[in-house]
C-alpha cells in the first residue's frame, strides 16, 4: 500500500514538475521533479526515475546550470538503458548531446547523437532516428566538415523516405541545400535541392513555404531577418551562421547588392567575436565572396580571419589565412606578397608536423615561383611537395607532381 502511494504521489510530482518547467516556473520544477526522483528510485522505478531526471536535465539547460543538466542526463540515459526502454533511451541521448554541444564537446554530441540514432533504431522509429542523424548533420556543419554533414543528412533523407514522411524529407532537402551553400558546390545543386524540397511541401498542400523556398532572394530575407532576431537575442553563433546562409542565397538569387551588405554586416559582427568559431565564420565570408567575385571583400576577412588566429595564437588557423591570402595575392599579380604569405606558411605549418597542409602550400609556392621566373626555386618546392605527399601514401598526387618537376626540367634543358 505504502508502494502504491509513493508511486501515485512520484507521478503527481512528476507531472507538476513537468507542467511548472513548461510554463517558466523553475524553482517549483526543480523541487517537484527532484522529489519525483527520489520516490521514483525508492520503489525501484527506473523508468519513473529516468523521466524525472530528463526533466532535471532540462531544468538545468534551462537555467544555464550545464553541469546539472549534463549529469541528469547521463542518470536518465543510465535508468532507460537498464529498463530496456529504446524510445526514452533515444530522447535522453538527444538532450545529452544538445548539452554537450552547449558544453563545445563536439566528440561527446557527435557519440550520444549516433548512440540515440541506433537506440531509435531499435524501436523501429524512423522518423526519431533520422532526427538524430539530422542533430549529426547540424553539428558536423557547424564544425565546418561539410562532407560528413552532407553524409549524415543523407541518411536521415532516406529515412524519411522509407518512412514515408515527405515532410521531414523537405526539411532535410533544405539542410542539404545549406551544406551546399556553405561548402562552396556549384549553385545549380543547392537550386537542385531546394526545388525537390519546394516540390514536397507543394504535396502537402504547403504552396507558401514551396514559393518560397523556389525563390531564393525570398529564402535570404527570411535568413536575414532571423540572423537580426537571433544577435539581438545573445544567439551569436547562430546569427552568424544565418548571416552567411543570407548572403549565399542573395548572391545565388543573383541579388550581389543585398549580398555585399549582408556582408557588410556580418563582418562586423564577427569582429567583435575573438573566437576560434569567429574565425572560422570569417574564413567561410572570405570563401564566399572570393568564389563570386568580390575579391576586395573576400581580403578583407581574410586579414581579420589572420590578425584574429594570431591573436588566439592558433598557428594552423594563421597558416590557412596566409595560403588564403597567398592565393588571392597571385590571382592579383602581386606575386612577391603571394611569397612572403606562402613562405610564412610553410614555417609554420612545418613545425606543427602538418605535413599534408605543408606539401599544398609547397606546391602553392611552386607556382609563386614559376610566376616570378624563378625555375630552380620552383623545382625545389614541387620537389618538397612530392616528398611529402609520398611520405603520406598520396602516391597518385606524388606523382602527378613529379610530372609538373619533369616538364619543369625539360623545359629547361
């Protein structure tokens, strides 16, 4: 009897809790769900306890308390596992990494993300499983691995369409797009996607979002809008992401005008974010200006991207700014500044035993030096570049190179 009490009263805490978290009323949560907790474990109810300390860890993210809310997390995951209960098991899994994300652990998201994928995989949810490799998607992208992102979401595509959820497989088509975007592809794909992702919401009778997505200057707007929306807010990181995504759209919408001012506003935010993420993002706003043209623009991240790296004393971040701008500098026929920027490079990269970056930026100075007239220079570095790249098992690469040293040679005889 007294078994049958505490339950009814862990429940009716349970549901208070949960109730008060929704509404905003943190310190009733915290006391309704730590009491539920205590009465769930009592009488040996795992899943009871579980679902207690799931709301404990959302208490705590709510609060910004990311030590609490991590380690209410883990206890959940621990209960649902030891119940056998594969849904909750997932759901745990998912906040967890959300957590860990918060806690810029990417190894940790990345593990409880895939642990919720199979955990969902075992109940047959497709729909569940493929969010979680969309929760993968969305956090290699951040991290700026685009082809591991594309790869994730690709998965979660084909689940969606097994399941048969054309829905989520909008969503997916339009993350995809974004990768694109991002990782410099040609415009026709991101068009590609979200034309596909435009046709699905036209078969669930969603003819506004489709007109939407069909126009891509109308997509950049709504970016635009939500980048502004999401700074104002604190949300720094993803307002710059959505700055970039504007851009992208507007310049794919041929719109280069609003593309240079979003641009424009994008940088200096960035310059006030003295972060390894800020440097990144103004590497990404350099690439994309650069691939369509506007190589002013494209210089000017790049140098914030350097002062910025040299700044976190971050040498492999400096030594990818300088072949950057290295290789802006040659496309000018500024081929000595290309040199300064290349050499320094190299150093750089030769100290950290990055060998694979260092045999590029070999091979970036090769043609610095063929430009000057410089052939024995030239042959020197190709020949560096070579070694390099057969001291990694890039024989195909390596030898391709040797041909280059070759001609080089010949050319000279």
């Amino acid at each position: 009897m007294a078994a049958d009490e505490a339950r009814r009263e862990a429940k009716t805490k349970l549901d208070l809790g949960w109730a008060a978290l929704r509404d905003g009323h943190t310190d009733a949560a915290g006391m309704a769900l730590s009491r539920a907790a205590e009465l769930f474990a009592a009488i040996g109810d795992r899943l009871g306890e579980g679902d207690a300390n799931l709301g404990l860890a959302g208490l705590g993210e709510k609060t910004n308390d990311l030590a609490a809310a991590r380690d209410a997390a883990n206890k959940a995951e621990r209960l649902f596992r030891e119940a056998g209960d594969g849904a909750k098991l997932g759901s745990a899994l998912i906040l967890l990494g959300q957590l860990e994300t918060h806690a810029n652990d990417a190894d940790a998201a990345r593990s409880a993300f895939a642990s919720a994928a199979s955990a969902f995989a075992t109940t047959n949810n497709k729909p569940a499983e493929a969010a979680a490799y969309v929760a993968i998607g969305g956090l290699e992208t951040e991290l700026r691995r685009f082809d591991a992102g594309a790869a994730a979401y690709d998965k979660a595509r084909r689940l969606f369409v097994d399941a048969a959820d054309p829905a989520g497989e909008a969503t997916v088509l339009a993350k995809l797009a974004e990768v694109a975007a991002l990782h410099a592809q040609d415009d026709h794909q991101v068009r590609t996607y979200l034309t596909q992702a435009a046709d699905l919401l036209d078969s669930l009778n969603d003819h506004d979002g489709a007109a939407q997505l069909r126009d891509p200057t109308s997509v950049a707007a709504w970016l635009l809008k939500q980048a502004r929306a999401e700074v104002a807010a604190g949300q720094i990181a993803s307002g710059v992401k959505s700055y970039e995504m504007a851009q992208l759209m507007f310049w794919i919408g041929d719109d280069a005008e609003s593309a240079a001012t979003v641009y424009d506003e994008t940088r200096r935010l960035l310059r006030g974010d003295r972060s390894r993420a800020g440097a990144l993002a103004l590497g990404g706003l350099a690439e994309h200006a650069k691939r369509h043209g506007d190589t002013v623009r494209a210089r000017a991240a790049y140098d914030d991207g350097l002062e910025l790296s040299k700044h976190l004393n971050d040498g492999e971040l400096e030594a990818g700014f300088l072949l950057a701008i290295a290789g802006l500098d040659l496309n000018d026929g500024k081929a000595l500044q290309a040199e300064r920027s290349a050499r320094a490079a190299i150093v750089i990269y030769e100290a950290l035993g990055a060998a694979e970056p260092q045999a590029f930026a070999a091979v970036l100075l090769g043609g610095v030096n063929v430009k000057l007239g410089r052939r024995l220079d030239a042959l020197q570095s190709y020949r560096v570049a070579v070694e390099l790249y057969a001291s990694l098992g890039m024989a195909d690469t390596a030898a391709e190179l040797a041909e280059v040293v070759d001609n080089l040679t010949d050319g000279d005889g």
